[in-house]
C-alpha cells in the first residue's frame, strides 16, 4: 500500500514538476536561459475548460517534452474550495498577476510573455488543438523571435 501511494504521488509530482510558484523568479528564469514564459490562469477545482485544459495539454507528454526545455510555467489558480486555496502570498501574487494580465477575469486564459513579463501571444479559453498542436504553434512563436 505504501508502494502504490508514493507511486501516485510521484505521479501527480512529475505532472506539474515545471510550474514555477514565483513569477519574478520565473522571470528571472526566463532571462538566464533565454526561455519564453507561459502564464495559465485557472480555475482547478471549478472551471471544466481549465481542469480540461490541465489535463489534455498541459499533462500531455508532447506539451511536457518542449516545455521542460523551452519555457517557464506559471500558474495562477483561483480555485474556490476553501481547502484548496493557495497561501497568502502566493494569493496576493496571482491577484496581482490577474490584474497585470486578466482584469476581465477569463477562465482559462493563457499568455505568452517574453523574459520581461510583455505579451507576445494569448488563448482566451480552452485551445481548440491537441497538445501537439499547442506545443509546436509556441514553437514556431519561440523560434520566430530569435
């Protein structure tokens, strides 16, 4: 039993193993090696698009596969369910980020900001594409700024 529960948690560990809590340092990130920054904002335990969105793609081994080498996620979660609140500071954070970036407040809603937190690219809602899909258009994004 013991076995299985580490095997699960390792699982759902290696699931979200890229995602940077800080935004500054995933910034900072960002400039020392050169990486592009994708900034979800979710709603995990109530937003259907957003729980779908984390599955089909951002679990997905060929989003997984480019990103771990070639961005820097972060994750803005607004959930509702009081045990699943985020701590204070990472609160503030991702309220601060919403108002930089998702003033109107949309779930899911993606963007694509370079090194200094500017938007080069945003998806309003769930993309209509497989992870594939998503991973290679971020690609061709990536590759045609160098």
């Amino acid at each position: 039993m013991k076995n299985r529960l580490l095997l699960v948690f390792c699982i759902a560990a290696m699931s979200f193993t890229g995602w940077q809590p800080s935004f500054e340092k995933a910034k900072q990130i960002a400039k020392d090696e050169h990486r592009l920054i994708l900034l979800n904002f979710s709603g995990s335990d109530w937003c259907g698009p957003c729980i779908r969105m984390r599955k089909e793609i951002f679990e997905n081994e060929a989003f997984t596969g480019f990103a771990d080498s070639s961005l820097v996620l972060v994750n803005a979660d607004f959930p509702r369910n009081k045990k699943n609140q985020p701590g204070k500071t990472v609160q503030a954070q991702n309220d601060q980020l919403a108002d930089n970036y998702n003033a109107s407040g949309k779930f899911p809603f993606t963007l694509l900001l370079d090194e200094n937190g500017k938007i080069i690219r945003t998806w309003d809602g769930l993309p209509n594409m497989s992870a594939q899909q998503f991973a290679v258009e971020i690609k061709a994004i990536a590759d045609a700024r160098k």
